[in-house]
C-alpha cells in the first residue's frame, strides 16, 4: 500500500468499482424495513451492491440485533459485549417483510451472539421455520456465524431446512487470526465440514475477500481446504475497508485476476462459482444456487 507521512493512501478506486446508484424501488424496500424495525447487512456492512439489490425489491436480512459480541477488523458491524436480547417477534416481522417484497428467494444473517447459549442457533430456525409457514414456496438461504463449533448449534439450524448453509471464512489462513475476531480459519472448516456430512443434503457455501495481503497461492490453498471439507459453493469478492480504523487495503485484485482464481475453483469440482470485484457472499444469492430467470430473480 502507498503512504504519505507515514500513513497508509488507500488507493484511487479503479473503475470496475465504481457503482452507479439506482433509485427506482429502493424507497420502497428501505420503508419496509423500517415500518417492520429490521434490520439488513446491506446497509450494516456498507455493501456497495445495496442500491441494485433495493432497486430489484432484495436484501439480506439481518437478524438478532445491531451489534455484534465481536469485533472483526474487516466489519463493518457495530460492536457490543452485551447485546439486547434477541426481539421474540423477529421472524414474524421478518416474514411479513418477505411478503410485502414478493420474495422467492431469502438470504438471513446475523450478527455473532457469543452471548447465547447457543450462539442464536435458535433465532435462526425460527426464522426459517416461519419463513416456511407463510411462503412455503420461498426459499431460505442462511448466512451463520460459527457458534463456537458447537455441533448440536449446526444441526438446530440445518434440521430447519435451509436452501443452503453459509458461513464465510473471509480470507487466508495466514491472515485469518490478526483479521477475525475469536473465529479461526480450522474452526470455520470444521463447521463447514459438519454441515457438509450432516446427512440433510443442504449445498454448503462459502466466501472469501481478496485484497487483504494475501498471496495469489494462499488463495488457491484456501479454495482447496474448502472443497476438500465439502463446500460446493463459493463467492469470492474485493475487500472493501469501512473505514480508516479497519484492516487496511493491500491493494485491488483485477477482474482478470478474479477470472483466473474463479476458473481455478470450477476446475476443483465446485458446482457454482461467482468471482469478480463486487461479488459479496449474498450477492445474487438465488441466481447462483439456481441458475438466472428472465426476471433475474434467480428462480
């Protein structure tokens, strides 16, 4: 990264990162979100897709609060030791939401809640549980933390019947423990291959960022460990600092470049791939487990 003074530039954003911001639907979707009090990742994580995915009526609901019990360098979350309690009547609204946008397709994630017993396993399932009740024909994918690893936290929410299982292991193993927060790449495997052999047949997934000072090798090793423990969906996206107090940018990985690790992970036998600079892990979610549809709804 280039400095000046002593402190890191980052820099000039390139062009394939430039978004263009629509407007049509996205007043729509965010009065929804408000009418209803919740909350999506879109906005949380300062997604620079949100603009096309409110303007298309779709956002990644973020569920058991604000505030995160950890604190990630790369995140955008806010962070607090101790969190409200998770709202009772959360998958209810978040149901309603869902039905006042006409979803077919609903990505659900949360922030980390180290302080429940079972990491929010629960709240978990009874989103989707809900979710199955009022639109029986819309499909749930969920983006989880790691509960600690805790098996029986895994299989509450798999028993649910996810359309897929997500959990991010966000970037290499060398950069994994100064970047995560209590999280650790070999645990992120481990609750990835638990879900992968859980017997309920439910496509795993996972992503990564680039950008962050790995090298082009760790990349491929890291596509390797996940295929290796059953992942048969991957993302793989720019990283994007927050702020200037998050973990610094090393530098911006090219389309071409994204091209070739994308190429790389379909010849290791995973089934869907989406590798380019704006990919994030719930971006196009549908689309990627399905397939495109006139409408681009991903069903």
């Amino acid at each position: 990264m280039n400095t000046a003074g002593g402190k890191p530039v980052r820099p000039r954003l390139p062009s394939w990162l430039k978004v263009r911001v629509g407007l049509g639907g996205r007043e729509e979707v965010a009065g929804i979100l408000k009418d209803l009090r919740l909350n999506t990742v879109c906005a949380g994580a300062l997604c620079p897709n949100i603009g096309e995915c409110f303007c298309r009526g779709t956002a990644t609901f973020l569920i058991m609060g604000r505030n995160c019990t950890r604190n990630c360098k790369f995140c955008a979350i806010g962070h607090d030791p101790h969190p409200p309690a998770p709202e009772p009547d959360e998958p209810q609204r978040l149901a309603e939401a869902a039905a006042r946008l006409k979803l077919r397709y609903v990505v659900v994630t949360s922030v980390t809640r180290d302080d429940l017993p079972d990491g929010g396993a629960g709240c978990f399932a009874a989103v989707i549980e809900e979710l199955h009740r009022r639109l029986p024909e819309t499909e749930v994918e969920v983006l989880t933390p790691d509960f600690n690893c805790d098996r029986a936290a895994i299989e509450r929410v798999l028993a649910a019947k996810p359309a897929v299982f997500n959990h991010n292991i966000e970037t290499v193993e060398r950069l994994s423990g100064e970047i995560r927060t209590r999280a650790t790449y070999r645990k992120t495997l481990e609750v990835l291959r638990i879900a992968a052999e859980s017997g309920h047949g439910i496509p795993v997934k996972s992503g990564l960022m680039l950008g962050l000072g790995e090298s082009d090798d760790e990349v491929r090793q890291t596509l390797q460990d996940l295929r290796t423990v059953g992942v048969s969906i991957v993302t793989i996206g720019q990283y994007l600092p927050p702020s200037a107090a998050h973990w610094p940018l090393d530098r911006y990985v090219t389309p071409e470049e994204f091209d070739r690790f994308g190429e790389f992970a379909r010849q290791l036998g995973f089934s869907a791939v989406a590798s380019s600079p704006l990919v994030r892990s719930s971006y196009h979610a549908g689309e990627l487990l399905h397939g495109p549809t006139p409408d681009g709804n991903g069903r």
